[in-house]
C-alpha cells in the first residue's frame, strides 16, 4: 500500500541558507565544534531529537487551558491520567528533564560504592551515576559488537554478564539494574521483551530495582511490534506497557517520546522510594504538582503522550529513517544496521580509512557534513568516549567511530533529508579529502561539549 504521511505542515519556520565560504568561518568561529555554532547558521540540525520536535495543533490548544495554579493543578492531573495511561506506577513526579530524574532516583537508590548496571548509561546518566561516588557498568550484548548485522534486538542487555555480576563478589553493591529503552549509546537499537523479562527475573532474585530508562519507550515497543512476531498484534500501547509492568520504575526525559520541549519523569512502585524522591523534587526541581514545569508543558504532554503511541505517527518515524538509512547506504556509507527510529548512525570508521582513531573519523565527518551542507550532528567515538593521556593524545580509542543524524519528531521532510543524502554523497565521492582532527584543548569533563579541535 501507498505510505501516506499522517500530518501536514500548519506553521512553517524558514531555515538559513548559508554559503561554503561562511560555514568555513563558522566552523573556525566555533573551534571546530558543532556544539559552538549558533543556530542560525545550521541549515538542518541533526544535533539531537531532545525537545527539538514540532508540536501538533492539539497540543498547542491543550497548551492553552493550561492550569498554572502553584499545586494540585487540573493540568498536573490531565499529565498524570495520561502517564498512567501507560506507565502503571503508583507514584509519578514530573520533573524538568530527563536527567533531572536520573539525579533524583539515584540519589535515592545509589551512593558511595553502589553499583548501576546497564544495556549502556547514555552519557548524562552515566555522569549522574559518577557524580554520586557509584559506579557505572555498561553490559551491551555481544551482537551489539556487529554493526552490520541485522539481528533484530541488538539493543539488549548482555543477560550471562548481568547474572555473573549479581552473583559475584560485586553482587550485594549493585544499588540498580537501568535498561535504556531503546538504546541510544548502542546506536538507538531496541532491547527485546524476552531480554527485558529475564533481566526482571535476575534483578528481583537478587532484590534488585529494575528501572526503565524510558526515553524511547514509544519507539521501543514499536519497534518490538515490527521484530518479534509474537507481539505482532500487538498496539504499541499494550507493549509499552508491558515493559514498564516489568519493572519497578522508570526515569524518562519527556523531551523525546513526550512530543514536548521540555519535561521529564519519576514513576515507582515503591513508597518509600517514591517518597525520598518527592522530598528531593520538592527541594530542588519544584512541588510535587509540577516538578519544575508549567501547566502549559504539563498539558503539551499529556497530549504528546497520546500521539506518540499512534502507529500511523510510529511507521511513518520508521520510514523517515529507513529512507535515510537506505540513501546513506546507495551513496556508499554505511550505517548501524538494522536502522532504529530516533536516528540514523553513520560508520565513519569505514568511509574514512585514511584517519586513524587519534586523527577523529567521526569528528571529521561531522565537521565536513557542516562544511559542505549546512548539516550539524555529532560525533559518537574516540573524541567523545576514547581515552585520553595528560597531554590530550589519545591511548585508548572508542570501539566505533559513528556519526549520529539524529532526527527530530515532525520536523523534517523527506525533500530534507534528500538532501542529507545527497551531501553525504558528495563527501563520500572523495573520502580522502575529509581532513582529520586534532585537539586544541579537551576538559577533562564532558570534553565533546567543551573541546576545541583544529584540522590537521
Ligand atoms: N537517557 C537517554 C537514553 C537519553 O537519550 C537522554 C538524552 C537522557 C537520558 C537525558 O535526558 O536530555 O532530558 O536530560 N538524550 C539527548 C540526545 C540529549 O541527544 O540523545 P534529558
């Protein structure tokens, strides 16, 4: 059957058009990092899909019967129903974003010595995990290794590494086992029903919470309809659903799956838990009515939280990153496969053979991405998880040199990432030409946000 996209433009913003002479000086302006470059002069941002989708004209109505009353506000209620509608937890704390949730609830289930074990912490958790003195173990499972294959669920937890952890001497400080749904480190792949009942298994016989990191939980239990013919049937809804029934809680940032520009959740089971939470949102993110945010952004999520699990919204996301996917692939770059929803990762290891881990392949093509078409996304590789020595070379580079295109809910056509591809191909055309990279300075912390690079 014809794919017919289920929702037109109703506002339109225009983007900049810039020349090859202005992004080089922009480029040069921004130390040779995406992260500096002002936004109006990015033709297509491919940054990140956080908060950066357009909202629906249902939303924007919601929006306006907003209830803005400092506690016990009709839109915290409308917000609430709306989570409950999926996520069948007692207790629910809206808080202001994704990480906001993750310092909370760690705060309460970790500490000095503690232990979270996970598919992959994306990198904001990892850092709240860490910042509370505990330690953080990524467990991605070994088909995750094969960025080529098409294994359906290569974002699952490594189940034979969890149990030797829980088992072993490390067992009695793991303060939390955290699958990301879908996994966003691990190249946005989704983690399988069956791996997310086991892990519940192992996790509650060594009395340990399983939490949800529920970012793409939409994308995840639709991708799940798509893969595992024993859910086939299923609406997106039931499953998602079913995952969260297999935990003890979640953390979410809304700014993905929530169809909003900010916002982002606490849910549990646990009272005790839930209440040391409260406490903490109460103190430092807002009452427990509103968590920081406004009725206005209280309502856009409740709305946002029905269309998201629309499977005609769903395919339609599926789609828009296959077509890119697949022109990536034509124009002869490969990309994690199969490929995900929320983003399409290019292998920039193997498109450009000439630069060494050390010189950034990723970083590279990033930058020529921007240079030559206005496209800004970021590296995920050696100059964001490699390891660096005291004078900033690198000794340990990361397992894969990828680029993310991340892809923003609603946003962009198919005319525009028409033209991604058709950029892409033109880098592709004279690999060799892409010049590498080295630092000019790198924070030890949160180096990809901060650093200056400079072509070699
Ligand atoms: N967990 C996952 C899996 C995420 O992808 C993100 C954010 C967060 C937690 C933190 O949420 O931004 O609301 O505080 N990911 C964005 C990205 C930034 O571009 O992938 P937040």
């Amino acid at each position: 059957m014809p794919h017919l996209r289920p929702f037109v433009s109703a506002v339109v913003r225009p983007i900049p058009v810039t020349t090859r002479e202005q992004r080089i000086q922009e480029l040069d302006r921004a130390g040779h990092n995406p992260f500096n470059l002002p936004s109006d002069k990015v033709s297509i941002d491919l940054l990140s899909d956080s908060g950066t989708g357009a909202l629906s004209t249902d939303q924007q109505a919601w929006a306006q019967r907003a209830d803005e009353r400092y506690a016990g506000a009709d839109s915290f209620f409308r917000f609430q129903e709306a989570v409950r509608d999926v996520v069948p937890y007692r207790h629910i704390l809206p808080v202001h974003q994704g990480r906001a949730a993750e310092r909370v609830l760690f705060t309460a289930l970790l500490g000095p010595g503690r232990i979270s074990v996970s598919n992959t912490h994306f990198d904001t958790t990892r850092a709240n995990v860490e910042l509370l003195g505990a330690h953080a173990i990524d467990l991605p499972c070994p088909q995750a290794q094969d960025l080529d294959s098409e294994e359906p669920f290569k974002g699952d937890i490594d189940l034979d590494a969890l149990k030797d952890v829980l088992t072993g001497p490390d067992g009695p400080r793991v303060g939390q086992v955290l699958i990301t749904i879908t996994n966003n480190g691990g190249g946005g792949q989704p983690v399988s029903m069956g791996n997310l009942e086991a892990a519940s298994a192992l996790a509650r016989e060594h009395g340990v919470p399983l939490i949800l990191d529920a970012a793409r939980f939409a994308e995840n239990a639709w991708l799940v309809t798509r893969r595992d013919p024993a859910y086939a049937g299923w609406s997106p809804r039931d499953v998602a659903r079913r995952a969260f029934e297999l935990a003890d809680g979640c953390v979410a940032s809304l700014k993905k799956d929530g169809l909003s520009h900010e916002g982002g959740l606490i849910a549990l089971h646990d009272g005790k838990v839930a209440d040391e939470c409260e406490v903490n949102v109460i103190a430092t993110e807002g009452f427990r009515t509103y968590g920081g945010l406004t009725g206005h952004t209280l309502e856009t999520l409740a709305q946002g939280l029905r269309e998201v699990l629309d499977p005609n919204y769903l395919a339609d996301r599926e789609r828009e990153a296959a077509f890119l996917a697949d022109r990536a692939h034509a124009a002869g770059v490969a990309t994690v496969r199969p490929s995900g929803l929320h983003g399409v990762y290019l292998n920039a290891g193997r498109l450009l053979p000439h630069l060494q881990p050390w010189q950034f392949p990723g970083h590279a093509l990033a930058c020529a991405l921007y240079r030559e078409g206005g496209i800004r996304c970021s590296e995920l590789g050696s100059l964001y998880l490699g390891e660096l020595d005291e004078n900033n070379a690198l000794v340990t580079p990361a397992p894969f040199e990828l680029v993310r295109l991340a892809l923003p809910r609603r946003v962009y056509d198919h005319g525009h990432l028409e033209y991604v591809a058709e950029v892409l191909a033109d880098i592709a055309k004279h690999p060799e030409q892409v010049p590498g990279y080295r630092f000019v300075s790198a924070p030890p912390l949160l180096r990809h946000f901060r650093c200056v690079t400079a072509p070699i």
